[in-house]
C-alpha cells in the first residue's frame, strides 16, 4: 500500500516541481528524486502496455506536466535557447539511431517467434501481439533522453542539473550511511520489501548500502557520478563556494567509499583525477575516448583483443575472493556473446531467450554486465543503436570543441556520464539518470555554439527587454540600456 501511495503521488510532486520551478530544475528534480526515493517492487500491469513503475510514471508525468504548464508566456522570460523546439531531435545522427532502434526492436519481435525447449523448460516465442508492447517499453525508457534533450541542452540548464546531480548525492548520503552502520534496512522499513540478495551486501565486515535502489552497485555508481558533479562544481567555482563544492566532493568521495562498490570506487578514482588535473578541453577528448572504447568493446572482446587474462591475474594480487567472481563473469560473457553471435542481427528477444539453459532447463548463467544483455536481446543493430546514443553525443563534442564552446558544467556531465558508461561494461545501471545525461549532452550538441549576452541585439522586442554591454552610438530606432 505504502508503495502505491508514493509512486501514484509522484505526478503531484511533479505537477509542483514544473509549475514552480525552473524548467531545467523541475525535469533534474523529478527524474532524479523518483529514481531515488520511489521503491522498485511497484508496477502496474496493463493489457498490450508496457510496466508503469518508478521509471516510466515519473517521465510520463514530466512530459504530461510541461506539455501543459510551459507555454508562451512563460517561454519568454527565458533565454534564448534554453529549451529547444520541438519532440525529436534534430540532429540526423541520433535520428539514425533512433531509427535504428526502432528497426531492431520489429526485428527482434519477427524472428523470434520460435519457442524455445530446454528439457522441461518452454521458453515462449514473441508474438506479433508483443510489438506493440516491446515499442511502448522502448518509448518509456527514452523519455528521460527526450526530456533532458529539450530542456537541459542550455549551458546554465546543464549546470542546473550538475548542481541537481551533486546535490542528491549530498542528501542520499544520510540514508546510505545509515545503512552502512546499521544495515540495509530502510526498505524494508518504509516500504516492506528488500530489492536483491541480502548475502551480496554484507561485505568487509561489514554493510554494503542499497536504500531504495536496485542493488548496492546501483547505488555505488550513482555516488560516483554525483562526486564527478561535486568535482566539477569545485574546479568551476570561485570564492566561498569553492570551499563548500570541494567540501561535498570530500564527503562524497567518503561515502562512496564505504558503499563498498570497488568498481565505482576505481571508476572515481581515475575520472576524479582527470577533473583534478586535466584542462577542461582534454576532459572532453578522454571522456570521448573512453566512450569511444566502451563502444566498440564487444567487438575487441570478441576478436580476443581485451586482455581478460591479465585482468584477472592483476586482481588475484588484490583479492583472491574477487579475482574467482571476475574470472566467472568473464566465462558468463564468453558462453553469452556466443549464443548472442547465433543470431547476430536482431538477437534473441525477451523472456530470458538469450540466457544459457542446460539439458534439464536450469538456467547456467549469469548477466551482469549490459552489454551483453543488449547485444543478447536485441543483437548488434540494437546494441549499436542504443549505445550509440549513449556514447555518440560525447565523441561528436570533441570533434566539435571549437564550434560549441563547451562549459565546465557540459565537461562535468561528460565525465559523470563517462563514469556510469565504463560501469555498463561489467554492471546493469542504466538507469533513467544515464538517459537524462545522455539527452542534455545530446542536446547540447544539437544547440551548438550559444551566443554570449554582448554579442546578443539590442532590439527591444514586444514584450521582451534586451540588454547590452555594447558602448558605442546606435541607430535611431534601437533603444539601449
């Protein structure tokens, strides 16, 4: 009941946050504060129509709410370029890949239609029927994108929602510690239920937190990415602020660290040091680069070109224990991406089709990271197609630094959105936060270079007033202030 509750009071909340908020903070707030304080074991089922959860309802609601709250008059008292026009991006590259992703998803569904028999286990077929779902699903899972596409491209939207990002990690890490000292137990408390394994967070004598989110991994991550916020905060401020950001950062950085997550952990560690020490332009070139390389990791994994080997070998130095649960997952991918290669174009579709199934129906394996899942599920034209949406806008920003001009703000969302890509590869976070920043990215990239206020015309146009810092005599016509 407690479940239901708070996610049907989630539209309120968001009906408030859009009718008095700024556009930018209103969609940062109501993606971000309902992936971490709605519970995950609510959804509603409905006939043909995908899950309504803790995911879709929010995004739903956010479009509904500025749909119809954002009109014209409010629409000019913003600045130019702050909300750009339109639903779908204008940019051909991820109308491609939208394209794609649609193509792939009616693929999937056509050539599956097969059931699948593994002893006693009967995996069903995708039904024509299912296409309508699948899409839908499809749909409620880019939502976040569209939303942080049109709303969040604008250089201060951007730093709104960095601020937004950093100021949740703040706030959610009174309830995480909590957990760390007390165990995971708030759940359960507020809303009855535990969402994993408890045996996965006990760990180094102690407590790994989970809060209300998926898995304690989930929320490792998240930890990273609002550090990379903090971070970036600091080294673009100026003042008492700088002081308060690098004081944020620090008490992040702590708590990511007890949260026990080794792979966030490392992830914040490298990209934090690059936000340390590294000039703002050459973060956008590595955050490019690592993006660059998580794309076309399937290939090289593949091709036998990662050296899984010595990975292993150099974490039994640290830990035995991890080093025998990395080389399983390593052997999970292996069996994994051969069955996907079975059916390379469109994959296997849902119901747990790509998974390995022995000769009596027990399943064998184990998906962790979501790369392969994508390619397993949707073969490599939804593979490519989705994680060319995620990874594409940050290599396109650094082809085009010198045209776009990029803040430290849009750099700080690269690097936090570098941080939870590396993660896709041996982990499943992604997560409605991953395509808010994939969208604002997007978008920034769609808005291009933002003009300065003093390049801006001193027209004073019905209803609007235009300011300059220009000095020199005008013509008659052109009032000044």
């Amino acid at each position: 009941m407690i479940s239901t509750l708070a996610v049907l009071s989630w539209p309120f909340v968001v009906f408030w946050l859009l009718a008095n908020r700024t556009p930018a903070t209103a969609v940062t707030w109501a993606i971000i504060g309902a992936y971490l304080l709605l519970p995950s074991n609510f959804s509603l089922e409905l006939p043909a129509v995908p899950s309504l959860d803790k995911a879709s309802i929010p995004a739903l609601c956010t479009v509904l709410a500025a749909a119809m709250l954002i009109k014209e008059p409010r629409l000019r008292q913003l600045a130019p370029g702050m909300i750009l026009s339109g639903a779908l991006p204008r940019s051909r590259a991820v109308r491609i890949l939208l394209a794609m992703m649609v193509v792939g998803t009616v693929g999937t569904v056509l050539t599956n239609g097969n059931a699948l028999y593994y002893g006693h286990r009967v995996l069903p077929g995708m039904r024509p029927y299912d296409l309508a779902s699948t899409l839908g699903g499809l749909l409620f899972a880019l939502l976040p994108f569209f939303l942080g596409r049109k709303y969040l491209a604008h250089p201060e939207a951007q730093r709104s929602l960095l601020v937004g990002l950093a100021m949740a990690g703040l706030l959610y890490t009174l309830p995480a510690l909590y957990e760390v000292r007390m165990s995971p137990q708030i759940s359960r408390m507020i809303y009855g239920y535990f969402p994993h394994d408890w045996a996965q967070h006990i760990r180094a004598g102690g407590f790994r937190p989970v809060v209300f989110l998926h898995h304690g991994l989930w929320l490792a991550i998240f930890f990273c990415c609002a550090f990379m916020a903090a971070l970036s905060m600091w080294r673009s401020g100026t003042g008492v602020m700088r002081t308060r950001w690098l004081g944020a950062a620090v008490w992040l950085f702590m708590t990511l660290v007890l949260s026990k997550g080794v792979g966030a952990l490392g992830i914040g560690l490298l990209l934090g040091a690059v936000i340390l020490f590294v000039p703002l332009r050459l973060q956008v070139l590595l955050a490019a680069g690592f993006a660059a390389c998580v794309l076309v990791y399937p290939m090289l994994r593949g091709a036998g070109l990662v050296p899984t080997d010595m990975v292993v070998r150099l974490s039994e130095r640290v830990d035995t224990e991890r080093a025998g649960s990395l080389l399983y997952r390593l052997d999970n991918e292996d069996i994994l991406l051969e069955k996907a290669n079975q059916r390379p174009m469109f994959g296997w579709g849902t119901w747990g089709r790509n998974r390995i199934f022995d000769a009596q129906g027990q399943d064998i394996s184990v998906t962790d990271g979501y790369w392969v899942m994508s390619i397993g599920m949707g073969g490599w034209i939804g593979y490519l197609a989705e994680f060319g949406l995620l990874t594409i806008p940050l290599i396109f920003m650094a082809l085009r630094w010198r045209i776009l001009e990029l803040t430290p703000a849009t750099a700080g969302l690269a690097l936090a959105m570098t941080a939870n890509l590396i993660d896709l590869i041996p982990n499943a976070t992604l997560t409605p936060v991953t395509w808010l920043l994939a969208g604002a990215l997007a978008g920034r990239l769609e808005l291009g270079r933002v003009a300065e206020k003093k390049d801006m015309p001193a027209i004073v146009l019905p209803g609007r007033i235009s300011y300059t810092r220009q000095t020199q005599r005008h013509p008659a016509g052109l009032t000044v202030r």
